[in-house]
C-alpha cells in the first residue's frame, strides 16, 4: 500500500512539475557550485560522459542529445549520435558544430580552458563530479533541472533509494570484507575506498570494505590486498573474448589461492560500466552484487 501511495504521488508530481519547469525555464547549481540559467529547459545538449548521457537517456531526454563522448555507449539507442572526443583530445570546434545549448561534462579529464571556450561561444557548461551515491542523487536533479525534468528526477532518485533500503533490509552485517579490483593486476591494482559509491555498496550489502582505510579511488599493492585476505573478490575488468576471463585470471594468479575469496571461489566479474558509472544503474549493480553474496537467484532477490 505504502508503495502504491508514493506512486501515485510521483505520478502526480511528475505531472506539476513538468509544467512548472517548463513555464520557468532552468535554473541550477552545478556540482562545482557554478549558476547555469536558462531562458527555457535545454533541447540540444552535448554529454561528454558516460553517466551524465545514461541520466539524460533515463530522464527520457534522448532526443536532446546532438552529440556525446566517445564513451557514451548506452543504452544502445544513442550510438547513432554523433561522438566528440572528450579528455585531452578534445576539440571544441568540434562540439560548437553541433550548435548545443549546454555541455555536460566531469572535472576529471576536462579543462578550465576548454570550458571558457564553450562559454564564450554562448554554451553554457554543466559540470558533475559525482563520488558516492548522494552526488549520484545530486547530479541526477541537476541534469533534471537543465531539461525541465525536475519531477523525473525526484522519481528517479526515489525509484534508487527505494530499490537501496530494500537491499540493505534483506542483509544483515555478515563481518566479511570484500575487495573491489578496479584495475586488474596487468595494469597495477586500483581499488574504491571509502567515499566512493562502491564502498556504499559494500555496506548495504552487509560487507566492510576491504580498503576502507583508503580514501577514494586509489592505487594499491599485490601485498596489501594478500595481507588483507578478503572474502569476496569484485573485478569489473571486461572480457574482449580472448585468454581467461577476469575471474580466472584472478583464481589463477601466483600466490593467490589461499586467499578466501580464491579458495572459496567468491570471485565475481560485475558490470563494469553499471558498477563503475554514478548513474541510475547502480540500482543494477546493486542488486547484482546482493545476489552475488547471498547466492539467490534474480526472481528471489529484492524488487529494483
């Protein structure tokens, strides 16, 4: 019932507010505390990160996409939009070409130079820097609030926190840790600590962070992560097809089959792009690592 009352709430909000945004134009915050205003909610925009171009998709706003970075791959739909480059290799002709009204983009590979070139040209630049899941929440109403879909985005981030305390009610703290691979050992072992969204996994999943210690993401040791013996091991290395996949590379490695998570065979590849991208599918991920850990099957697992 209670579940029933909260849908029909949204539904009605989503039905105001739309009207609303609409009537008064954009107004936000970005992630950087910079005011972005618009005389009406974007129509043409540019998302030059992944996660930024999933919150669009997902806010129903596919069809203002003109362009989208290189690693802008989902959901399939938008792969017929033009691709920029972003990072270092970025080319702001490139992107003025398309003539977009807003740029969406991160404080991790842009620069502060590309960024006053856009604005010169009249683009106004968003930008997220989102880390744990309340900067997911945060960058998921910012983007709503440029498109004139505020009400979406309350729906969207309900839709999360909902499918998050259903996860977190189902487990209870099991007192075992699990070490998140982030990079593989080929390319030197890279982990989420503490204030990231993984860590936030990890714990309502009923699991410590192995590397809570560590603040972020962060580079790490072969022998910090032997010392510190973890029950479970999480990769998101993707698998192209050849050799061992991620998780027999792991249960193969020297002097790794003592630890519990080896021996016990608790190696689990996840979604890379869903664990690892502060978007609305770390909802999946979510419930993806909980169905992991608890050994259930997806229709015995909690609604997401």
């Amino acid at each position: 019932m209670l579940r029933k009352s909260i849908s029909l709430v949204l539904t009605l909000l989503l039905a105001l507010g739309a009207s609303f945004a609409l009537a008064e134009g954009a107004s936000v915050t970005d992630m950087y505390g910079r005011e972005i205003t618009l005389d009406d909610p974007a129509t043409r925009v540019v998302a030059l990160t992944a996660a930024d171009c999933e919150i669009l998709c997902a806010l129903g706003c596919a069809d203002a996409l003109v362009g989208r970075g290189e690693y802008c791959d989902y959901p399939e739909s938008i792969l017929s939009v033009p691709v920029v480059q972003s990072g270092a290799e970025t080319n702001v002709e490139e992107i003025l070409a398309l003539e977009p009204q807003v740029v969406f983009m991160s404080d991790m590979a842009q620069s502060k130079e590309q960024v006053e070139q856009l604005e010169e040209n009249g683009v106004k630049v968003v930008i997220s820097c989102a880390q744990d899941i309340e900067g997911v929440y945060t960058a998921i109403r910012m983007i709503g609030a440029v498109m004139g879909r505020d009400a979406e985005a309350e729906a969207m981030v309900a839709d999360m926190q909902s499918a998050f305390a259903d996860i977190a009610a189902a487990c209870g703290e099991s007192g075992k840790t699990v070490y998140f691979e982030v990079s593989p050992l080929q390319w030197g072992l890279w982990t989420a600590g503490r204030g990231t969204f993984m860590d936030e996994l990890a714990a309502m999943c009923g699991l410590e962070n192995a590397f809570a210690d560590v603040e972020g993401w962060a580079a790490i040791s072969e022998e910090q992560v032997l010392a510190r013996d973890p029950d479970y091991i999480v990769t998101i290395s993707m698998y192209y097809g050849e050799g061992p996949t991620p998780v027999e590379e792991i249960m193969g490695r020297a002097g790794w089959a003592d630890l519990k998570a080896v021996a016990q065979g608790h190696v689990f590849n996840a979604d890379s792009n869903a664990i690892s991208r502060p978007g609305p599918r770390l909802k999946e991920a979510a419930l993806e690592l909980y169905q992991f850990i608890s050994g259930t099957e997806a229709d015995e697992a909690p609604a997401a």
